[in-house]
C-alpha cells in the first residue's frame, strides 16, 4: 500500500511532465484551429473573387489578401504561414524544419498513406512548431495544375516571373501550413 507522502512524492515528481503534455496538447489545438481558420478564410476570399471576376482576380486575393489573413492570425506570439517546396511566392520557401516535414508527407504519399489528419508538432529552442498538410483541391487546379488557361499564365507571370507551383494534380501535397509560437517559458 501507498502511503500518502509516497503519493504526493511522485505527484511532485511527475507534476511537471504531465504539465508539459497537458501545454504541449493545447498548443496543438491552438495551432489546428490557426491553420484551420487561415484554410477557411483564404478559400472564402478566393471563392469570392473568383465568382465575381474570374480566376485572374483569384490570383490577386492569393497575392495580397493571403498574406494579410496570415498577418491577422499572426497575434499573441503566433506565427501563421503557408510554405512549400515548390512555391509561388518566394517568402513561402520552408525552412529546415518545414522542408523535413513536407518531405515526411511526400514519402507518405509515395507509400500511398494517407496525410489528411497529419499534423507533426516540436518544442525547441523556445518555440513550438506546428505543421499540417496543404492538399491541392478542385479549385486550386486552376492556378496550380497541369493545364492552365492561357490569361491565366499570363497574370501568373505578371505576378509570379519565377513561378514553381504548377504541375499539381488533385490530392497532391500542395504544402504546409507552418504554425509557430514563441514560448514564454521554454518547454524541456
């Protein structure tokens, strides 16, 4: 039988890693609901745009209205971004970190897993890293697949002259969502 101090003494013991699980844990779901409301703004903005003028407008929401609606999530120590190893715009390209991580979904995909539920996550260096994939849908083969009306590569090499995100199909991984938080207290 447990004695009451033995119980307290590996409470205290274990208090700390149950902490760093239990914060860990939440971040993640912070960070989930980050990439999820980026995803969700972003495809109504484009939806929008493209309803009321055509895909060359969709390419101007993706432009400027991405990088503010990643801007607004930015807050509280967050950083929210896209990035891939194929990207359009050259801020997006992925750092260590991101590039492992998208490589890990290629190889899934190469080995026909699925990567819709993936999410990878660290705490280093004072920072907690999130990543979940970004999979090409319907709509973003438009501006992103094998076969491109031509206005569009037009306003595609007007915005983008050293373009690499095209060539997509569906369901392929289009990239990341790269979600990373400052830690007040680093966590072990």
């Amino acid at each position: 039988m447990f004695s009451f101090r033995t119980i307290v003494i590996c409470t205290v013991l274990l208090s700390p890693s149950l902490y760093a699980e239990t914060k860990s844990a939440t971040l993640e779901t912070q960070a989930a609901q980050r990439a999820t409301e980026f995803a969700t703004t972003l495809k109504s903005a484009l939806g929008a745009a493209i309803k009321q003028g055509g895909l060359v407008e969709g390419i101007n929401v993706c432009k400027m209205q991405a990088p503010a609606i990643s801007d607004s999530l930015s807050t509280d120590g967050w950083t929210v971004a896209r990035k891939s190893t194929k990207n359009r715009n050259p801020n997006n390209q992925p750092d260590e970190w991101e590039a492992e991580k998208i490589a890990q979904l290629l190889d899934m995909i190469r080995n026909t897993e699925s990567i819709d539920n993936v999410t990878f996550s660290t705490n280093k260096d004072g920072q907690f890293r999130f990543a979940k994939a970004i999979k090409v849908a319907p709509v973003c083969l438009n501006c992103h697949g094998q076969t491109i009306a031509p206005e569009v590569k037009q306003a595609l090499n007007e915005h983008y002259p050293n373009d690499l995100a095209t060539g997509y199909r569906l369901g392929d991984l289009r990239g990341i969502f790269s979600i990373t938080k400052t830690l007040e207290t680093p966590e072990p």
